[in-house]
C-alpha cells in the first residue's frame, strides 16, 4: 500500500509519499499561487518521482494552513497532529516540539505518543521566521546568511523591541550608532530565541526537546534557543518534512484501519494533471 501526506505551507508545500513498508520520498516546493493548480502539479511531481500513479496511492492526507485547497485529498489534519505524529516517529522519546515556521510558530508537549497540549503564535511576525525575512530584507542580505553571521558576534546589540515595525526602526538606529552588523544579528536572534522559549515554556518544557521548521536550518537562532534552553536540541535532517511525514503516518493509519473493517480507504473522485505534463516535465533528480 502507498499513502502521501501534503504540508502546504505559507512559504513551502512539502510532500512525503510513503509504502506500507516505512520506506518514503519526499518533494518540497515554493508555496505558489492558486493553490489547488499548484498542489495538483506538485503532487503530479511527486508521483513522477515515485514512479507511481494516483490510482496506486491508498489513502492521501492533508495538512497546513492551505489544507482546505487539496480537492484530491481524503482528509484533512491539523498542523499539530501531524507534526506530533512525524517528530515522534523520527524520535520516539520526544517530550517538546517547537516548530519555527514562516508565518507561525508551536509548541506542542508529547505525552505517549500523543498530543497533550500545545501553543501557537499565529497572529504576529515577531517570534516566527518571518521576523528574521523581514530584518534580512532591511539589512539586504540572504536569509540563509544572517544565522551563520550572528555567531561570529562576540558583543550582542540587545533588541528592546519585538514588533517588526519597531525592531526595523531600532535596527537602523543601531547602525546608525556604529554597531557591528554581526552583533545586531546576534541581538535579533537572541530577541527571537527569547520570545519563542516564553512561548513554549506556557506548556512546560521537558527534553527530550525536537526543533522543526525553517527555524531549524538557521545556525544563529539554534545557538541562541538552545542557551535560553540550558541544553542542546535534536533536528532532523529535513526538518521541514515532520509535518507531511506525519500526514503520511495518518494516511496510513486510517487506510489500514479500513482495511481491517473491511471497508475501501477511499473512494477517488478527483483527478490530477493530463499525462500529458509529464512528456513536459525534466528529469527529477
């Protein structure tokens, strides 16, 4: 049996398709416009790569803020439950994930292999990586750059302010004073790192602690969460995957599930792209 879990994302839309066997692949994309075309290529892509087609997948979940525009999925999860499910299926004994997206961030507390409680900052940049997207932008350099710089810092410029459009006024005052750029760098993450552990410490923070998302790729914002933290924190080795991954998990629970009662997992009334998209696709690597 094959299953695939959609993550679409504000910023990126992941894909994982996975056989019974716990065998997967995955693909991750840019997050496009016009949502349902878009998941419609992406997930051709994705079966492209698997060497599979739509008919051969069994059941098909989907996640993410963008959840609603998968018309060929059989159901939709919350971010939460499926970002549990992937952290804890790649790391069994997680206690605390704190998930760093581009648009918002969570924390979620795992007890037995499930959700006991979380929190979630939805409503403004500051404490996501947006906050970091937008310091970059002010600063003209590449997001990916910010996180190595801020550790060759070796005196900090404090942050007072959180709200992007203060930290932005602030930032250009620093530099106007003379700060190292590194050391304003420093201060943002350390800024960021402090107002995600205040976060996550309102459901109580217990390692073994799991850090996924784009946050988990930026080396500065790591260093920093894990002082506020006192201790070091795991990261998987495609730490945007968790959420996909763990809608595959579901799709497959569900599907076999059904198996079991003797039911079908899913009836198919959608289609995707004509066959014809893939004579115009390149190779994937």
């Amino acid at each position: 049996m094959f299953f695939a879990g959609l993550d679409v994302g504000s910023t990126m839309t992941k894909i994982v398709i996975r056989k019974d066997s716990g065998d997967y692949l995955s693909i991750i994309k840019p997050t496009g416009a016009e949502h349902r075309r878009f998941v419609d290529k992406v997930m051709t892509e994705a079966l492209y790569k698997a060497k599979l087609s739509f008919e051969q997948i069994d059941y098909i979940v989907a996640t993410g803020y963008g959840r609603v525009n998968v018309p060929f999925a059989d159901t939709q999860l919350s971010e939460i439950t499926c970002h549990m499910k992937g952290v804890n299926w790649l790391y069994p004994s997680v206690r605390t994930i704190i998930d760093i997206g581009g648009q918002d961030s969570k924390g979620i507390k795992v007890k037995n292999g499930k959700t006991n409680s979380f929190v979630m900052n939805d409503k403004c940049a500051a404490g996501t990586g947006r906050f970091l997207e937008v310091m970059a932008e002010l600063l003209g350099m590449k997001l990916e750059e910010i996180g190595e710089m801020a550790l060759r810092s070796g005196n900090p410029v404090a942050i007072s302010k959180m709200c992007t459009v203060f930290a932005r006024q602030e930032v250009l005052l620093r530099l106007s004073d003379g700060a190292a750029l590194e050391d304003i760098l420093a201060g943002l993450h350390q800024a960021l790192a402090a107002r995600i552990f205040s976060m996550v410490s309102k459901i109580g923070i217990e390692r073994e602690v799991v850090l996924t998302g784009g946050g988990a790729k930026n080396a500065g914002l790591v260093k920093f969460l894990e002082e506020r933290l006192g201790f070091s924190v795991q990261k998987p080795d495609e730490p945007l995957l968790t959420g996909a991954l763990g809608a595959s998990l579901a799709a497959q629970e569900i599907a076999q599930k059904a198996v079991a009662d003797g039911a079908m997992p899913k009836q198919k009334n959608h289609t995707l792209t004509p066959a014809s998209f893939f004579e115009e696709m390149p190779s994937v690597n």
